[in-house]
C-alpha cells in the first residue's frame, strides 16, 4: 500500500494501460462535497460494483445472483460495511489480482473514516489485492495505516529535493514490489504534479 499526498489520475491511467492477465483496476475518488461520495458504504459499493462489472457474463450472473439472495429483504442495497468488506474480497478471489485506488481518504468525515480505513486494512491483507491510497496527513489515517510503505511530499521539500526523496524511497526495493518499481518515472512525475510545484 502507498500513502499519499493527491497525485493525478494518470498514474490511474498508467496502470490501466498496462496490460494484465487476469486482473482489475477498482478506483473511488472521495469528494468532500459529494455525501454519496465520501461514505465508506458507497464507495465500497463502487469499487465492489466495478469488480464485477469486470467479469464475465457467467460470473456475473452468479455474483449478482448471490448478492440479491442475501439481500431480498426489501432495504435496498447492502450498507454494512463488514458484509461489504465480505463481498468485495468474495468477488476479488475471482481474478488473479486487484489493483484498489482510493483518492483522498482524508476526505471522508472522521467520524466515519475508521469504517473505511478497515475496510483498507482488510482489503490489503489479500496477497491478490494491491491498494493505493492518497491523503492529506491526518492522524487517525496515519496511525491506522503506519504498517505500510508511506510516501509524505510534505516531508520532502521542494520541487528537487521532492524528486529526490521519492526516486531514494522508490530504491528500497523490499519495500516496493517489482510492478511499482517499473513504473517509478511515472509515479515520480505524477507525485510532483500533484503537489501544486511546477516541473
């Protein structure tokens, strides 16, 4: 996982443009100003409705199938978040790998961002299922996400020395897997546009 300052959608791009077998890109950007855009129900449901909008029509059916089954008591879609989490990791075990994108975590109201930080916490366990978040520093998202590789532009200075810190933490290589380390120069590039400092 890789904790963030806001980048741009192109590193969403790039890995969508990069060809795998087998796999699916889920993406939510939270929106502080959009409720339906910031709860953690909604954005699960999101992302759990782009992995199965990715399968075949098969798979679809019996996904589809076995979630209206759990969920035919007539109160509309799913909105606990523990049977969400449940569901998404369920539809996940269906592709090889999943790549989640969640934009500005920082966004959503404290006092529901733990529903959606556990939601991130289990989702990352999944060795099939790589996760990516952006954020603005705050205390509970650090404290929540501490374990994993976190990339602060705000500790890095200006434009240089910017680039410089993140091409040094993009050379540990045991804490960055083989696919981020390909494209290193596109997340370098992305990383520092995002910072509102000019190339």
């Amino acid at each position: 996982m890789l904790l963030m300052e806001r980048s741009r959608s192109s590193i969403i791009e790039r890995i969508e443009n990069e060809p795998s077998p087998n796999s699916r890109l889920v993406y939510f950007y939270c929106q502080y100003d959009k409720d339906e855009a910031r709860t953690p129900s909604s954005i699960i449901r999101s992302l759990l409705a782009q992995l199965i909008w990715g399968l075949d029509g098969h798979s679809t059916e019996e996904v589809l199938e076995r979630l209206i089954s759990e969920h035919a008591d007539g109160h509309g879609p799913p909105s606990n978040v523990k049977d969400l989490t449940d569901h998404f990791l369920r539809v996940s075990r269906l592709y090889q790998r999943s790549v989640v994108v969640i934009d500005g975590v920082d966004e959503c109201p404290t006092t529901t961002r733990g529903d959606l930080l556990d939601f991130i916490v289990r989702v990352s366990m999944s060795e099939d299922i790589k996760v990516l978040t952006t954020s603005r520093k705050e205390s509970d998202i650090e404290d929540e996400l501490k374990i994993y590789p976190t990339i602060c532009l705000e500790e890095a200075g200006f434009k240089e020395e910017k680039r410089r810190f993140i091409t040094y933490e993009f050379k540990k290589t045991r804490k960055w897997r083989t696919r981020f380390q390909n494209m290193k120069d596109e997340f370098i590039k992305s990383l520092i546009l995002g910072s509102g400092i000019n190339m």
